[in-house]
C-alpha cells in the first residue's frame, strides 16, 4: 500500500504543526493547555534501567516493534542498511565515556533502550542545508522527509547513532502499512520523532504506551511524574560532555 502525494504532504502539515493544530486538546492529564501555546513545554524521556533490567531484553523489542508498527519503519534485515527508531545497546556502547571499575554487572550486562535524544542544542538541526531537520518549541526535533535531499550531513554530526537512511525503497519491507502516517522513499533520512502525531492526538509516544518502566513528559513542569523521578533519583545520560542537551534520562 502507498500513500499519495497529497496525503502524504497533509500528514507532514500535521506532523509539522503539532499540538497548534489542535489547541484544545489536553496532551496529558495535568498539562497546562497555557503551556502548550506559550511554547513552554519541554518534552522528554525518562528509563528506569532497574526495571528494564528486571524484565529482560524482551520489553525493548517489544518498544521498537510498537514504534516501528506505527511508524511504518521497513524491517530490512541486512544490517548495513537497516532502518530503526528504537534499539537495544549495551553499556559499553551507549555510555563509553561514563565508565569504571565499580560499575553494578547488572547495568554492564544489560541493553539500554536508545533513540534520538531530541537535544537542546541539537547538531543535526545545524548542518541540514535544507531546513528539512529542525526543532519544534516543545523541544522535539523533526523531519520533513519532502525536504530532506540525502545528504546525509544530519547523521554525520549526530553523536548518537540515532538516524537511520533509506539506502533502498522502504515501501516493500512494510507489510501493514500503518494509513496514519506517511511512508518514506529511497534517498531519504528518518528517526524518532517522539511521536508528535500522537501527542497531537493525546496519546502517549508507542514505545512508552507499552513499557511501564518509560516515562514521558513535560520536564518544566514541577509536578509531572517525570521531573519528579528525575529529581528524586540518579540518571545519566549519553554523552552530556559534547553540550548537545539529551532529553533523555536513564535512571540508575
């Protein structure tokens, strides 16, 4: 199945516009609609690894096949030129400038969930000559696959591995197109977009909707679940001494 054209370009203007298009939906129970409009909002992740750990490698999977459903991400096996939104790295890989001796085995031995930070000071939003990566108010950085020409510059200053590119036609490697969202073409960089449809829609992000141990939202608002797990115990996050801002917090 494929998706024309024109309702391709209405769903980029969805995704493009976000929350303003629908100003009276209330993303979360207990969000400031205010905060929505004013731009105040600053959306973020935060994991807790001792419950991820608990649960085995499975509940990531389990994440990146909810994500990858929704998102029509084609499933191509060889790995050179495989696509994906969400994964599992060990420790090793995913905090390599945070290690030492006295590390827990547990954290060692585990797959740590990574996907696009959405940073601050986002490098990929710099270098696209085209304006088809950039950054909403809420924090979350976006694609405009019409835009976006193959260049690739997105992923050679993202630090974390997080962009993924369309080296072949994805169309054929989706079996069940999801009709909400848009399908991409060959020559055309995607990622995580934290899921702005669905918060549009006020949903939760799909990898989050099906893991208990993620939590999502507002990390400027003071009495959201997240600011207060992130204020009463420790997180890391990937690589904080490039400045690039991760928005996602692991807590350990």
């Amino acid at each position: 199945m494929t998706v024309n054209r024109r309702k391709f370009i209405g769903a980029g203007l969805l995704t493009l516009s976000g929350l303003a298009l629908i100003p009276t939906v209330n993303v979360f129970a207990g969000i400031d609609k205010n905060k929505l409009s004013e731009g105040t909002v600053r959306w973020g992740i935060a994991m807790d690894m001792e419950a991820l750990a608990t649960k085995g490698p499975k509940v990531i999977e389990e994440a990146a096949a909810a994500c990858h459903r929704v998102h029509n991400v084609p499933k191509i096996e060889l790995q050179e030129e495989a696509v994906k939104w969400i994964w599992g790295e060990p420790y090793e890989k995913s905090f390599a400038d945070q290690k030492h001796p006295y590390l827990n085995e547990s954290f060692l031995n585990s797959l740590f969930p990574v996907l696009c930070n959405h940073c601050d000071n986002a490098p990929c939003v710099r270098v696209c000559p085209t304006g088809a990566t950039f950054k909403r108010e809420d924090g979350i950085v976006m694609m405009d696959y019409h835009r976006c020409i193959g260049c690739r510059y997105c992923m050679a200053a993202c630090p974390f591995g997080a962009r993924s590119f369309n080296f072949m036609d994805p169309r054929p490697y989706v079996k069940e197109p999801n009709p909400d969202y848009p399908l991409r073409q060959r020559g055309v960089v995607e990622k995580c977009n934290f899921c702005a449809e669905r918060l549009a829609a006020g949903k939760q992000p799909a990898c989050v909707e099906v893991n208990d141990a993620l939590v999502f939202g507002d990390l400027n608002d003071e009495k959201s679940h997240i600011w207060k797990m992130l204020n009463s115990r420790y997180s890391i996050r990937r690589r904080p001494g490039l400045g690039t801002g991760p928005n996602i917090y692991y807590l350990v």
